[in-house]
C-alpha cells in the first residue's frame, strides 16, 4: 500500500477513542478536565487580545469585504425580526390553544405548593410569563389572596425558562454547539429553582414577602397612565396581529371565574354581523379576537367557529411558528458563523467580555426594552451556541433579564388602581433580587447554577434525547408529581394524608439510595459508560456506509497490486472448470 493510501486512510472509530474534533469552535471549553481547563485559562490570560486588535479586526477592510458585512447584517435584520415574529406568533398561539386550560388553572388554593405550581404550568402552557404575571396582578385582592399570588409569580419564574430551553433544541444536529447552547439556556432553570428552593420555604415559614410588600404599599398611590410600548409591540406585534390575536379578556374572566369556553357562557358563540369581519361587526368574539384600534380581524378568525376550531387554529399557529423560529435559527447561526469566520477566538471573546455587573444592566435594559425576558434570552442562547458568548457572560445577562421583567410588570401594576397587585408586582421585584444576592457576588455560591448548568450541557453530548427528557421532567414530570401530592393533603382526609404521605416516604427514600448510588456505588460512571458506549454505537452505524466504501476500495487496490482474481473471476473459473469437465464426461 502506498504512503498516500496510508495518509488518506480515515479513521475507524474504536473504543478507546475519545479525541475532540479538529474544528474551531468559540466559546465554553466544558468538556476538557480540569486540570486542562485551568491550562487553558492560563493561556488566554497571557495570550489577551487588546483593545487595539478587537478594532483593527472589526474595522480594517477592504471595500468589497465592506460590502460582504453591509449585505450579511442586512440579513441578520431580516432573519432577527423573523425570529421574533416566530416567538411572538409561537407565544400567541399558545394562547389560543390553551388559554381556556391555562385560565382555569387560577384560584384561591390555600396550598402553597398547588401555588406554585400552577403558576409554572399556566407559563409554559401560554409561553410567557408576562401574561400570566399579568393575570395572577390582576386577580389578586379579588380572585385570589396575595400570599397564593405570591407562589404563583415563583411558578411563573420557572416557567418562563422553557421558551429558551425549546430555542437550544434548534442547534441539535451540532454537539458542540448544543452542549454550549442547552447550557446557556438551563443555567436560567437553574438560578430559578435554586431561587425557589431557597425562598419559597422561607415565605411559608415566615410570610416575609407579603408583610414587608404590605408595608411598602401602604399609603401608596396609582395613576392612570398610559403604558409605555416597546418595540416589539410596535414593530412585530402588529405583523402577527394579521395573522391571529388572541382575546386577553377571555383569559381574564377565565382565570377570574366570571366566563368559560363554553358556548353560551359570554364569548360562545361568536356574534358577527353579515359581511366581512371586522372588529365593528363582531361585538362578541372567542379565543381569537379582532383589532379595535385597526378595526380588522386576524386571517385566522372564523365568524362562526367554535372554541375547539379556534383551538385548533393556535396549534396550527404555534407549530408553523416553530417552524419559522428553527429556520431563522438555523439561517441566523449560518451568517454569523461565516461572519466569524477567520477571527481569533480571543479577539471574540475580548470583544464580548464585558464586567458581569454591566451585562446585568444589559440584560436588564434589554427586557425592559423589548418587554420580554423569554425574547432576550431566546436571542441570546444560539449566541452562547456558536460561542460569541461565554456561559459566565450568559449567567449575568439572565439574571439582568429577571429583574427587567419585573420592572415591566411593576410599571403595569403602578396604573392600577389596586394595591393587591402592586404588593404583588414588588414581591416579585424583591424575589428576584433576592436571588441575585445569594446566587451572584460570592463566586462560590455563584458557580452552583453555573456548574449545574454544565452538567446539563455535558449531558447532551452523550445522549442528544437528553434535552426532552430534561424538558418533560423538569416542566411536566416534576410538577405534575408535586400538585398531585399537595392535592392529597389539602383534602383534609385522613386515607389521603397517609396515601400522600407514604408517597412522600417513597420518593425520599429513592431519591436517598438513587443519590448513594450514583456518588457511592460507581452510577455516574455506570451511566457515563452506558452513554458512551450508546454514542459509539451511534457514530459507527452512521460511518458503517463510508468505512465500507473505504474497505471497498483498499480491497480494490490490494488485488490490483497482488493481481490476484476477484470473486467473480473465480465463479467464471469455476463454471468454465465444470463445463470443461462436463465435456470430457461425455
């Protein structure tokens, strides 16, 4: 065999093989030891771009490549207002697909955990926490108390992290970029529910939120304002109004009691006057509503339709959003890699790495700019993706974004005229920061989300399905368990409480000998094994066809140098062998 033949030979991948790919990739080095990761750090310290070569990379260019960046950023417009038009068309249909759901979810529980869970299931059912923070402001004071107003908005908190955690599922044919990207995005799930874990008990034991709201309210005054619109609203808002809009004040009365989904009861049927539909000649509408500033109604309004064919129309609405939000995610992660593209990773990260206290700031301003904590930090994931920005650099930008939406929903309670929902506004404020306080400015309560976010990252390497057991556990699973057992409580009945408590019992002691296991007993490395060994598997079957023509072809050229005869050369041989034969037989 020839020494070209030898150099081109490719690789069979074998059990003992664990190289990283030779490929460039910016961001997070999550998968190397760590005493390597130290290394590294070394290395980029002494090796730190300046200043100087950041702007020198960015704005020395020739006139054409001047014209190659003016064409790829007017892309990047284009596919980024598509994208939040897919995420304001994605949350809006999940409105109207499970707004009647969602909306008789809400009530007075006086269980604190059926609380907070409801708070959790009405934002991943409706796809933004601002909504529901909305309605649960609202209901206070009238509805429901404050104290269950307060564990719904910590509900809501690790509800909204789904939107993001959906956006990494997007860069899921890369490992490298998805590990980065489901990383950046569950590094908000993380502070959340270390969040709840910490203060939720608290306001059990204590009540502290509610008395120290109720004090700063007292005596305070509210306005009739109107609110500020950002441009979200403006500018995208409008566009997915002319495809559907869904009727907040069904979600509303829903929630309060005072309306259903069933016909007959305030919004079925809906009443239109003949001709073409409009918000002037549909006094009463359903699920999708119309336009009164505009006086239209959305392509997707029916006259005559009933709540399940509205239903139906926001689950057509929310899939093809998904839809467009992959395709713009998929064409966004394209140019701003080709962008990338031969610039230094520590020119990159030099010109990405601002203090962790200004990106708080700028993941603050963001949200409230554009109203929205799931937008920013759904644009932000396939960043950390691509590696443009660093998970350290996500963690403060996320909790910026928590604190901006609660100024967003702290301005919407100052123009009521309840104080209820500004007790509750603030709480949420303070929740918030609180959070901030214990899991930000000491580095080693900070790396407690940090690393389990990583972990989670790492886990997506070895299964690619991880991602939506994550999502099916963490939002659904979880939840589900909790309200049911809550529920069992709450009844008052003695069969109940021993039923929910031996179910407790049952999962502590599981919960107890799974944690053993997996420390004590070898089950992370009896996993990891497991994992890897399913990965090999994986990568083999998908290059089985390549290593096959590869084997094919060194066959090919063995018998070219040896001249030996191919297998069907011998079959002729052999058949002229036995015709010869026959011959001489007769």
């Amino acid at each position: 065999m020839s020494d070209t033949d030898s150099e081109t030979r490719k690789p069979i991948i074998t059990q003992d093989d664990h190289s990283i790919p030779a490929f460039i990739h910016f961001g997070d080095q999550d998968r190397i030891d760590a005493e390597e990761e130290d290394e590294q750090q070394e290395e980029d310290e002494e090796e730190d771009a300046t200043w100087g070569e950041v702007v020198q990379a960015c704005c020395v260019r020739t006139p054409t490549e001047w014209g190659y960046v003016f064409g790829r950023l007017c892309a990047v417009v284009f596919f980024m207002y598509f994208f939040l038009f897919g995420l304001e068309l994605m949350r809006t249909g999940a409105k109207v697909m499970t707004g009647c759901t969602a909306g008789a979810l809400f009530g007075d529980e006086t269980n604190p955990v059926a609380g907070l869970t409801v708070g959790l299931f009405a934002t991943v059912l409706l796809q933004s926490s601002s909504t529901t923070t909305s309605i649960i402001v609202s209901l206070a004071g009238s509805a429901i108390s404050v104290s269950q107003a307060i564990y719904m908005v910590m509900g809501a908190n690790i509800g909204t992290t789904v939107t993001n955690t959906i956006v990494s599922l997007g860069q899921l044919g890369d490992a490298d970029q998805l590990e980065r990207a489901f990383a950046g995005a569950t590094v908000h799930d993380m502070f959340n529910m270390m969040t709840v874990c910490v203060l939720f008990p608290l306001e059990i034991a204590t009540g502290y939120l509610r008395r120290l709201t109720e004090v700063m309210v007292r005596g305070a005054f509210t306005s009739n304002v109107e609110t500020w619109e950002g441009p979200i609203r403006k500018y995208v808002a409008p566009l997915g109004d002319r495809i559907i809009m869904s009727n907040s004040d069904l979600l509303a009365a829903v929630a309060s009691g005072e309306g259903s989904c069933a016909e007959g009861d305030g919004f079925y049927p809906i009443l239109c006057e003949p001709g073409t539909p409009s918000a002037s000649k549909c006094p009463q509408v359903g699920l999708i509503s119309c336009n009164r500033e505009t006086n239209t109604c959305p392509s997707f309004f029916q006259p005559n339709a009933t709540s399940k064919e509205d239903k139906i129309s926001g689950g057509v609405v929310f899939v093809l959003a998904i839809v467009m939000l992959f395709f713009c995610l998929f064409a966004l992660l394209n140019i701003l890699q080709r962008m990338l593209m031969g610039s230094s990773t520590r020119i990159v990260h030099k010109a990405t790495s601002l203090n962790g206290y200004v990106n708080m700031a700028l993941g603050c301003g963001l949200t409230v700019l554009v109203q929205s904590s799931s937008i920013v930090t759904s644009t932000l994931t396939p960043l950390v993706g691509i590696g443009v920005i660093h998970l350290d650099q996500m963690y403060p930008l996320t909790l910026g974004s928590n604190i901006g939406t609660t100024i967003t929903a702290l301005l919407a309670a100052m123009v009521t005229e309840s104080p209820e929902s500004l007790q509750v506004a603030l709480s949420h404020f303070i929740f918030n920061s609180m959070g901030i306080v214990i899991f930000y400015p000491v580095p080693f309560m900070r790396a407690f989300p940090l690393q389990a976010a990583r972990h989670l990252g790492k886990a997506t390497r070895q299964w690619r399905g991880f991602p939506f057991l994550y999502i099916g556990v963490m939002f659904f699973l979880l939840p589900l368990t909790s309200f049911g057992i809550s529920f069992l409580f709450a009844r008052g009945s003695m069969g109940l409480t021993v039923l929910g408590s031996f179910l407790v019992a049952v999962i502590a002691i599981s919960g107890a000998y799974g944690f053993y296991w997996w420390r004590f007993q070898d089950g992370k490395q009896y996993c990891n094994n497991r994992f890897e060994r399913r990965e090999r598997l994986r990568v083999a079957i998908h290059n089985l066809p390549d290593d096959m023509d590869y084997l094919k072809t060194q066959i090919a050229l063995l018998i070219s140098h040896t001249r030996l005869p191919d297998s069907e050369d011998e079959d002729d041989d052999d058949d002229d062998d036995d015709e010869e034969s026959a011959n001489v037989e007769r």
